[in-house]
C-alpha cells in the first residue's frame, strides 16, 4: 500500500458509502414505477451495488492489518478490534498511518 491518490480514494471509499447511505432519504430506496428496468433496478439496489465494495475493501484493510508483515507485534491488535468495531472510519486512518510513501512523495 502507498500514499497514493488510488489508495487514498480505496481507504476513504467505504466512509462515504455510510455517510452517503446514511443521510441519503428514504425516497431513494423505494422503485420508480415506469422508469425502465435499469432506473428501477439501480433505484432499488443503489445501496447494495455500493455497499458490498465498500465492505470487501473493509474486509480487505482487516486482513492486512491482521496478517500485514509490518505491523507485528501488538499493534495489531488495537488495528483489527478498531476495523471490526468502527471499519469505515477506522481504514483511512490505517491507510495512512500503515502506507509507504511512494517515490513521487518521498522526493518532496
């Protein structure tokens, strides 16, 4: 993992997914009646088509941080429970405190 603008967006991707599902109305949720299949399907299923990727990079940050090679010891612990408890809001901040810098950041 490095400090990059993809990873970056990667870590912040699930916090505004719950953000975004939790402010967004209940309108939303509900199907528009003779709007086509696909605008009655993307309005039923918006939160899962964006919720399951939200939850795989979750998933994903977790077992890095459970297995990562560079956080041995017991700094690991705290990492996962905090995944497990608060994961959206925890894995930006474990993206940036466990990412390497890459080459264009490190010459600045």
């Amino acid at each position: 993992m490095q400090r990059t603008p993809i990873w970056a967006a990667v870590a912040f991707f699930p916090l505004f997914v719950t953000v975004g599902g939790a402010s967004a109305p209940e309108s939303w949720s509900s199907p528009v009646v003779n709007a086509g299949p696909v605008v009655e399907f993307l309005t039923t299923w918006w939160w899962v088509l964006l919720g399951i990727p939200a939850i795989l990079v979750v998933l994903y940050f977790l077992v890095h941080a459970a297995v990562g090679v560079k956080r041995a010891g017991v700094s690991r612990l705290p990492w996962v429970l905090g995944m497990v408890i608060l994961g959206p809001l925890v894995t930006p901040a474990y993206w940036w405190v466990c990412s390497t810098r890459s080459d264009n950041s490190a010459k600045r």
